[in-house]
C-alpha cells in the first residue's frame, strides 16, 4: 500500500503563513551551509544576511516556529536545521516521479539536488516507446502506461511535468487520479487540479521576461517613451509613469528583494 500521500504540509495547519513558509527554504540552505563549516550558533543578523532575509523578519518567522534564539549567543545552527528541516516535511523520505523525460527532464534527472534534500527519484515515465529502458541517470525510463502502477507501487504523493505543453493536464489528471497531491510543473501551461493538490510553477522564460523588464527601465527606456510617439500602443502598461516605474523596481529590491524563481502556480 502506498504511503505518505494523504500527507499536507504540517505548516499550514499549524498556521504558519504561506510566505514564511517560503522563506524556510532560503534559512535552512544557509544554515546548511553553516553546519558543513561547523558553525556552532548563529546570530540573527548574520543569518539573515546569509539567507537575503530581513533580520526582523527572520526573528518572526522563527516565532513561528517557537524558536527564539538565546540573547548572546543566537540560535543552535544544528537544532535549528532539524527545526526547520521537520517543518518543511524534510525528515522523512518523499519519492517523486518525474513524466517526460526528454532535454529537461533528463537534466532534472541528473540533478543531484533532489536526493541530498530528501526528495528520491522513484521512476522516470516517458510515452515515447523508444525512451522505454533506456537509462537516464542511472535510472531505466519507464513507459507511460504503467505511471498508475508505478505511483502506486512506490507510494509516490509529488510529481514533476516535463512533458510539452499540450500533454501536461492529461498527465496531471492521471498524476492526481493515481494518488498524487503535489505537482511541480515545467510546462508552459495553467493546470487544473481539485482541491486538496497542489501546483507548484517553474517558468524561467518568465522570469528572464522580468529581468528584460527591468534591464529595460536601467536602460532608461520606459515603454511609456515609445509609446507616447508610438501609433497603436495602448493600455494601462503605456500609462505607467518613468517614476512609478522606478519605485516599483526599487520596492523590489532590499533584504528580501530576490523574486523567487520558483513562481506560486
Ligand atoms: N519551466 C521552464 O523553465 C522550462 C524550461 C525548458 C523547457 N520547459 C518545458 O518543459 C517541457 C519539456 O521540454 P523539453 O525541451 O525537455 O522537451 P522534449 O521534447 O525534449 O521532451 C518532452 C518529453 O515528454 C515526453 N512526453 C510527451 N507526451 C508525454 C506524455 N503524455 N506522457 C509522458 N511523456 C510524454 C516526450 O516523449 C519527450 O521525451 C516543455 O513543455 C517545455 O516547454 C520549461
């Protein structure tokens, strides 16, 4: 019988808000990296600068958690991963399947990312008969007939769409009717799933589209310049004044200016 796949983020009921929950990942990197050092304690300053994260911001998100720190002295770095680390769900094993297993999801695959942080390749699914036992990081590609079978078997509750666009939603139908509850999704395209599944995005095209954004108002060229000449640019997006663009762009940057890469679906 399959485990782990009713599970739900402990943080949410336990109230913690969604946008601390977002930073956790960014603490435990950084405390990770303090542990492999054998840094013994670490103050919340330094923390939050090694995290990109506002110091008061940390101290709160870390109330949440019930840990406050020892005046002094700062926070237990190896209590603090296992803190954050059970938080997060991290302490236990989570098998993930990833579906279409062509350029990305073959480079996704030899990731090694994925195991030192608890999430094991379970199997890797492609509908293309050719991919079928070929081996890709080590792994045997496994044909797309079987993913119920396969997710039953390995108690798989996350899955990860590399597939093309025009595929995605039948394999997170699928994904979902086998017992699935979590997606990270790679293709360009809005999913729809019931309650009760989450859908995480990854779209780098759209975040090297805002960098274009910004690199342009560096560049001084506001929209709003061309298109007050231009014929046939309209729209609120050519109302936008050079100097509210400007605030914009600087309300974006400090302590935790980083705009995740990972984008909510
Ligand atoms: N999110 C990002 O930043 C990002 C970056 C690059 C590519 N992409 C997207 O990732 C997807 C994959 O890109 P790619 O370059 O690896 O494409 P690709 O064509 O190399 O690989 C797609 C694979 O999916 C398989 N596939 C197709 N339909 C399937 C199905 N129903 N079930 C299982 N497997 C199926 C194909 O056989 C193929 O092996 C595309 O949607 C692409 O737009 C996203």
């Amino acid at each position: 019988m399959a485990t782990g796949r009713t599970h739900r983020p402990a943080t949410r009921s336990r109230g913690i808000p969604e946008a601390t929950v977002a930073r956790l990942p960014l603490y435990l990197r950084a405390l990770t990296a303090l542990s492999e050092r054998s840094v013994p304690t670490v103050s919340s300053e330094e923390l939050a600068a090694a995290a990109g994260v506002n110091s008061a911001k940390l101290r709160k998100d870390f109330s949440y958690l019930g840990s406050y720190g020892t005046r002094g002295v700062g926070y237990d770095v190896e209590y603090l991963v296992y803190q954050i680390s059970r938080e997060l769900g991290l302490t236990q094993d989570w098998p993930i399947v990833m579906v279409g297993i062509g350029n990305l999801g073959a480079a996704l695959a030899n990731y090694g990312g994925f195991a030192s942080r608890g999430f094991r390749v379970a199997a890797l699914i492609d509908a293309d008969p050719a991919m079928t036992g070929k081996s890709v990081a080590g792994m045997a590609v496994q044909h797309a007939d079987d993913l119920e079978k396969i997710i039953d078997e390995n108690g798989v509750s996350i899955g990860v769409i590399a597939t093309p666009a025009g595929a995605a939603q039948q394999v997170c139908d699928r994904l979902v009717a086998a017992g699935v509850t979590s997606i990270l999704n790679f293709a360009p395209t809005v999913l729809s799933v019931p309650d009760g599944v989450d859908v995480r995005k990854v779209d780098l095209s759209i975040e090297l589209q805002i960098l274009a954004f910004h690199e342009q108002r560096k560049a001084g060229e506001s929209p709003v310049d061309e298109a007050e000449g231009a014929v046939g640019v309209e729209g609120p997006a050519a109302k936008v004044t050079k100097p509210a663009a400007a605030k914009n762009n600087a309300d974006r940057k400090g302590p935790d200016g980083d705009v995740p890469a990972v984008m909510p679906a």
